[in-house]
C-alpha cells in the first residue's frame, strides 16, 4: 500500500498477523516553520532561523510569532498550517504575507505564500469552508502610506500550490465601533487579569487591582483616539499591584492612537517624549 503524505486515519499495517495504527502527523507548528524555507517573500526562497532572516543588504523578514492557524484547505483531510509573515527591506514600509505550509513525506514544506500587502493590518484570521478569510486594515483611496483606514475581508483558496485571491470586499472606514463587542487582555504584563472593554464613548475593565471606567473620543485622523479621565473602585491590593495599577491607568490615559498587528490591538501611548505600546488579545 502507497501512503500519500501522513493520512488523517490511522493505517493498518498487518506485520506478522499483528495490527500496528499508524498516526497521523500534526500540522507544523511554529517552531518547525521557524526553520522552513520559503518562497515568495523576494526573488530567491529564503531559508528562516528561530523564525527570522536577514541578509547584509538590510532585507529582512520573518513570522508573525504571536499567530498560528491549522485546517483542512484542500479538503484532502490533512491539516495544513497558516502563518502570517512580513518582510522589510530597511525602510518604513513592511510588506505583509500569509503562507501555508504542510508536509511532504514528513518533512515540513511552504506550500504556498501570497501578499496581503504594504502595512496592511490583519485584525483577523479564519479557516472558514476550506477558504483563509482575513479582516483588515488597508488604504483606501485617499490614505496615505503610513495610515490605512479601509476595513476590508479578504480570502484566499488553495489550489495546487498557489493561494487564489478572491473578490475583496470593503467594509467602510475604521472606527471604534471596530473596537466593540470585545473583551481585550493586557499582554506582557506583570498582572495577568487586566482587561479593557469599548461600548459607545466608554470604556471598562479590570485593572491589576481594581475595576476603572471613563470616557473615550475618536480623534480627527482615522485610529487617533482619546481615553480619559479615568476613575475606578478604591480596593486595597498589595503594594505591587497598586503601582502597577497607576502605571496601567496613567498609561491608557496617554494613548493616542490605536492599530493592529496580527490580530492585536495595539494601543499607543505618549508619555512626554516617549511613546509606550499596549498590546492586547481578544479574549474568546
């Protein structure tokens, strides 16, 4: 019997009058795509280390670290991996892409890769019906390069090895209302629990100690906003959380802007001459 790739059931195989289950593989994960080659990112494929590349000519690239997808595309039964990846090469514009990447004969392979575009922002990944569905940020016809503000759906078909773009379809302009009906929680962040909510002009959440809420105003230009002033409970907590509570909530009080980066929000913060980042994850 052939065995094409690693199939999604288990193979028997009579050795001696003895049935021995063959398992199927899982789809590659994100320490095995870190040492992948791919192509389709610049002329020549490059081969990633601990999921970045670099050459002497500024070109850079590497994988999205903080995202990873698996699902049938092919409706061969096999999982494939998606990963989303950029590329620069050393000016302020970065190149977006969304590959797939499988198994062949066990070894992990670049099935496929295709561009989602210059600085465009990826709000969100599917696998929905065989088809890579992404929400995004991209310019709309009066952006300029550094700010998108077209929110879009876009989608991708594997066939063979090629990913097939589809019709695209605009959803309107960012805005807070982008921002809704999710329940975010701080990453990297010394407290494990804290948490932002946006409804209307208000915003919530749970901060290192106590529960804050306030007010908040988009701005003039398209993901500038205004959070503040801010009030919340007045439960006691150890010394620690209290003052990481005041640097969370000064913080937020500071931001300016809002963006994505696969699938974050990242909310911007200036505190006089220097700028803070606050990344958060849709909790599900």
């Amino acid at each position: 019997m052939k065995i094409d790739q690693l199939s999604i059931y288990s193979l028997l195989l009579l050795l001696g009058g003895c049935a021995v289950a063959v398992e199927k593989m899982p789809p590659p994960d994100l320490a095995e795509i870190g040492v992948a080659t791919v192509a389709g990112l610049f002329d020549e494929p490059i081969t990633l280390s601990n999921g970045r590349w670099e050459n002497n000519e500024r070109a850079s690239a590497g994988i999205a670290s903080d995202f990873l997808l698996s699902g049938d595309l092919n409706g061969d039964g096999i999982d494939e991996t998606v990963a989303l990846m950029w590329t620069s090469n050393g000016g302020s514009g970065t190149r977006n892409f969304v590959t797939v990447f499988g198994r062949d004969d066990g070894e992990v392979t670049n099935i496929a890769t295709a561009s989602i575009g210059d600085r465009v922002q990826v709000r969100r990944v599917q696998i929905i019906a065989e088809t890579i569905v992404l929400d995004v940020v991209q310019h709309g016809p009066e952006d300029a390069m550094c700010c998108p503000g077209e929110t879009a759906t876009r989608k991708w078909s594997l066939q063979g090895d090629q990913l097939i773009e589809g019709e695209q379809q605009v959803n309107g302009r960012l805005s807070l209302a982008d921002l809704e009906n999710i329940e975010w929680r701080l990453l990297e962040s010394a407290a494990d629990n804290v948490t932002l909510s946006f409804s209307g002009d208000n915003v919530s959440g749970q901060g290192p100690c106590n529960r804050y809420f306030g007010t908040v105003t988009a701005g003039d230009a398209v993901s500038e906003l205004t959070i503040g002033p801010l009030a919340s409970t007045q439960m006691m907590c150890p010394g620690e959380a209290m003052q990481q509570e005041k640097d969370y909530l000064d913080a937020l009080s500071s931001v300016i802007r809002f963006s994505f980066n696969t699938t974050r929000l990242t909310l911007t913060a200036q505190q006089g001459d220097k700028f803070k980042h606050l990344i958060f994850a849709a909790v599900e």
